[in-house]
C-alpha cells in the first residue's frame, strides 16, 4: 500500500494520533445541528440565571441600603434619652446580600438577614425570604449554581456515553485499532475534545459572572478576594465536570452498548443529582438533631434566669453591690464615685456575652458539624462536595452566615458598652433622672459588616476540594483502565 503524495509521514512530520482524534470530535460537534441547539440552550440558560441572579442583588442591594438609613435615622434622632433605654431602643444589623450570590444565594434565604440588637439579648437573625416565598418561588430558582450543577453533567454524559460503544456498533473501532491507533489515544482525543466544549462554556459562565459582579450598584463594595473566589468556583466545577465526562467513557469503554451506557450514567446522575443530596439531609439530621428554636430559647432563658438582671433582691445582685463597696471603700451605693447602675449594668452584660457565646457557638458547631457530615460521601458522590464549595465561595454557606452574626454581636456589644460607660462616667448615685445627649447616638457608629476573605474560604473548604479532587481523578483513573481494554464486540 502506498502513501499518498505531500502526507505528513511523507514529509517526516509524525501525525499525533490523540490530536487527530480530538479534531475530528471537535468537528463533529461543531457539524452536529442537535449539539448546536444544545449549546445555544445551555448559554441561554446561563444568561438567564445571571441575569435574574443580577436583579435579584440589585433588589436586596436597594432595599438594604433603604432599610440601613432609615434605622440609622430613627437610632439618631432619639434626642436625649436614659442611655439604658436607648440600648433597649435598638438597632438593627443588615446583612448585605454578597455580590457573588448572584451565582450560588446557598442558604440566605432560609437563614434570614438582619438582626434585632437589643439590650441584653442576643436575638436570632429575622427575615427569612423562604418563609414569604410564593408556591412558585419554592418550586426552585433557576441560579448558574443548577445550570452547572444539574444541566452541565448531563451534557458531560452525552458528550462521552458514546464514545467507545458508538465507533464499535458502527464497526470503526476495530479498524482504527487496526491501523495503529491505541485505545488510549481515542480516549485523550474524545476526553479533551469534550473537555474544551465543558471547560469552554465553564469559562462563559465566570466571564459572565465576571460581568455581573461589575453591573453590581457603587454601593456594593467591590472585594479584592472576588477574584479568587470565582477562581474556586471554576476549579470546583472543572473538577465536577471533568469527573462526568471522565465517569461516561469508562462506562461507554466497557458497556455492551451505547444504550446501556446511557441508561446506567443517567440513573448515576439522578441519584448524585437529587437522592443522595436529600438523603444525606436526612440521615445528617437523625445523626445530629439540631434543638428546636423554642428549645434553644428556653435553655438560654433558664441560664439566664441566673443572672440578677434589673431585679436589685437577687442574691446575685446583692453579692455585686458588696464586691464593689467593699473595692472602692465605701458603705453606701451613695457615696460611690462612680453610677452603681452602669456597673451593674455592665456586669450583668458581661455575665450574659458568656452565656449567649457558650449557647450560640454550640449551635453554630453542631450546624458546621452537620454540614461536614453531610458532605463526607462526596469523593462517591460528587454534588455533595460541590454544593458547599460553591456556596463558600459566593458566600452564601452556613460559615459565612456565622461570620455576620458574631460581627452582629460584637456592634451589639458595642452598644452595650458605650450605654454602659456613660452611666458610670456621668449619671449620679439616686438620680433616676439622667440623660445622654443626643449627641451619644452619633457617636456609635453604625453598623458595617466587613466579608471575610477568600483565602478564608478556601481554608474552610479544603476538605470538600480534595473530596472532588479525588472524585475527578478516580474516574479519570477508571477511565484510563476501562480505555485500555476496551469492549470490541
């Protein structure tokens, strides 16, 4: 057999089999008018999610900025006013909707946004948006988080199912065989062919993403770690993806044929997709049962119930006003230098931070605990590592929610103080009738909440991103073996 005038190996350029057969795989779905639909249906589906995503911030974004003047109006035009009543006046602390949550809004809208800081409490955070959707919005959001968790697989497994069993059932695997090719080299080919159209539209969607976080009001403070973050979004989801495709030509390598191959990937996807996610829920929940919200009330309440509070007959209060006469050398709350009332103000505070630290730090530990349960089979099931990697890095994950209410507590806290201090600097001993110029409202500064970084972040993540990491390679490694003895008939 003689080789045709002007080839490559005549010319001594040495044809590269695994290009070669990426090429012609490219080329095949650039010519496939079903892969172009498909294509054009998932972007369009991405705009979409960004683009209700980007509304939906603007909204929040508005209302936040409203909602923050309008309690700093109210909390600064108090006039002068007993600074105990004004702590019980309040103020409110806003949760600023992140801008990345336009990608992934994870768990905001069930955890609420704002919280009441009052004197002597440490409330829950209130307004939830869960609880006033309509039935619509509780049928689900269509976010780029359920484009590439959902939608993005399913094009994995259609780019590789068959791969394999298909060049066999159109008799072309064995003459490719034949004339040299190994079957390792059609797997590199048709792997990194269907990497690029995954990776490619993947690479859209940050740039999209990208754009919206630009699109972001002033308002929104641009964040230097915005960056990285969308940077772990991409690996997550590379290694997601990758995984899938990965996973569909081991299984079409080794599958009687391309419908078998197909009907087993699909039962996988739908089990990863939506039994295990619920699932894991579930057994996380027997496994760690959190309290009832009336439950962690009443175990707050009932230590609380130790401290003296305002009542001056508690045995606690009566055990202070001895401590503190005794420490300036006095006999009489009268002859004190210093307002008994601030002090006693401030140690009850104080002996509350301690109890509200010990109930609410146990509750956020067993939330954090549930979560790392929850995601502990996710090297066998992918979603369940890619869920909290993708809300961690928008933001929006139960770890982020911690962070602004300790941030809630400690300008609540501030508050406490500041109140606190003026009684004892400037009220007297028998005189219920003292008042902080309105001026002391001013100078509490209002509430601002800073997000924690992105290395932050990822250092929470770390666990979840070696479970896709090992997720990503045990399927490339599955697919390398499969590939290597391929089914031929």
């Amino acid at each position: 057999m003689t080789r045709p005038a002007g080839s490559t190996a005549e010319l001594g350029v040495p044809v590269n089999p695994i290009a070669t057969v990426a090429r012609k795989e490219w080329l095949d779905v650039r010519r496939d008018s079903r892969w172009r639909a498909l294509v054009v249906v998932t972007l369009l589906l991405m705009l979409a999610s960004l683009a209700t995503g980007l509304a939906q911030i603007r909204r929040l974004e508005a209302e936040h900025r409203a909602a923050e003047q309008g309690d700093r109006r109210a909390w600064t035009a108090q006039g002068a006013k007993n600074p105990h009543s004004a702590a019980h006046f309040g103020q409110y602390a806003f949760k600023p909707a992140g801008p990345l949550a336009l990608a992934d809004p994870g768990v905001d809208a069930y955890a609420g946004n704002a919280a009441y800081l009052e004197a002597h409490k440490q409330n829950e955070v209130q307004f939830r948006a869960a609880r006033d959707a309509t039935l619509a919005a509780r049928m689900g959001r269509l976010t780029p988080a359920f484009v590439l968790q959902t939608v993005m697989p399913l094009m994995a497994l259609l780019l590789g199912f068959s791969a394999f069993s298909g060049e066999r059932e159109k008799g072309t695997l064995p003459q490719l065989l034949s004339l040299g090719v190994r079957p390792t080299h059609l797997l590199l080919g048709k792997g990194l062919a269907g990497a690029g159209v995954l990776l490619g539209l993947l690479a859209l969607a940050c740039v999209g993403l990208a754009a919206g976080l630009r699109a972001i009001p002033s308002g929104h403070e641009a964040q230097a770690g915005d960056g990285l973050r969308t940077a772990g979004l991409f690996l997550a989801y590379a290694l997601y993806l990758v995984g899938f495709l990965a996973l569909a030509l081991a299984v079409s390598a080794r599958a009687p044929s391309s419908r078998s191959a197909l009907v087993g990937l699909l039962g996988f996807w739908l089990v990863n997709t939506f039994v295990a996610p619920r699932l894991a829920t579930d057994v996380v929940d027997e496994a760690l049962p959190l309290p009832t919200a009336q439950a962690f009330r009443d175990a707050v309440a009932a230590d609380k119930r130790a401290l003296f509070g305002h009542d001056e007959t508690h045995p606690g209060f009566v055990a202070f006003r001895d401590r503190v006469l005794a420490r300036y050398g006095v006999k009489r709350v009268e002859d004190l230098p210093v307002s008994f009332r601030g002090l006693s103000l401030r140690e009850d505070d104080e002996a509350g931070y301690r109890i509200f630290d010990r109930h609410f730090g146990r509750l956020e530990a067993e939330i954090e605990r549930q979560d790392a349960l929850r995601s502990l089979p996710g090297f066998l099931f992918p979603m369940l590592a890619l869920q909290p990697v993708s809300m961690a890095m928008a933001g929006t994950d139960n770890r982020h929610h911690h962070h602004f209410v300790r941030a809630a507590e400690a300008h609540r806290r501030a508050i406490q103080t500041a109140a606190s201090q003026d009684l004892i600097d400037h009220a007297r001993n028998g005189d219920e009738s003292y008042v902080a110029p309105a001026s002391l409202w001013d100078a509490i500064p209002a509430f601002h909440y800073e997000r924690p970084g992105a290395a932050w972040a990822w250092r929470g993540q770390a666990a979840n991103l070696a479970s896709l990491a090992a997720w990503s390679s045990a399927c490339c490694l599955l697919a390398w073996a499969a590939a290597r003895r391929p089914r031929l008939s």
